[in-house]
C-alpha cells in the first residue's frame, strides 16, 4: 500500500450518497480503481454545493454557511497529508480554496 492517501471530494454527490447517479458511480468507480491499485483512499467531505436554484439567495447562503462551518471543510488532517486531492469533476478553484498548494 502506498504511504500517503488520496484525497477525495465529489462536490455534485457524494460516493456515499444514498441515490444512485452517474456521478456517484463515477466516483465510485474512481475510488476502487485507485484502491486496486493499492492506494489508500478516503472521501474528505459530503458537502454538496449543487443548487437546485443557483438564484436562491437564501439556499446560496446556507451553501456558503455550511462550506465554511469547520466540519464540512476538506482538512488535510483529516487523512494525514495526502498525497494527492482528487476532483469529480476536477474544479480547481475548490482545490485551491481548501488546498492552497494545488496547482
């Protein structure tokens, strides 16, 4: 196994998500890849930042509440110091708000 983690945040749903998507299959799929490939994997936040009204300014600010309540940020304590954070969808500027060495 390899020493340092993956990171993993699938900001549209979660693979842990109780109902079935393309995009938790796709997470999920990406997650036993890589632990096949014997790497340590760990889902570092449920937030879900999809909006069903992306004009919702009350829903807009609950979203903004809960991403920067301490227990739903992506913390690299939380996994040791990974060695890599993973996307789904690859969305730099959230790796870059919570991982400021992400490229």
């Amino acid at each position: 196994m390899n020493a340092n983690p993956i990171a993993f945040y699938a900001p549209l749903k979660s693979p842990d998500h109780d109902v079935p998507s393309g995009d938790r299959l796709m997470a999920r799929s990406l997650i036993s890849c890589m632990k096949a490939s014997g790497y340590s994997v760990e889902t570092v936040s449920q937030l879900r930042v999809r909006l069903a009204d992306p004009f919702d300014e009350a829903s807009n600010a609950q979203l903004l509440e809960a991403a920067e309540d301490g227990t739903h940020r992506i913390t690299m304590a939380e996994v040791g110091s990974p060695g890599l954070l993973v996307l789904l969808p690859p969305v730099l500027e959230i790796a870059r708000s919570y991982w400021p060495r992400a490229v």
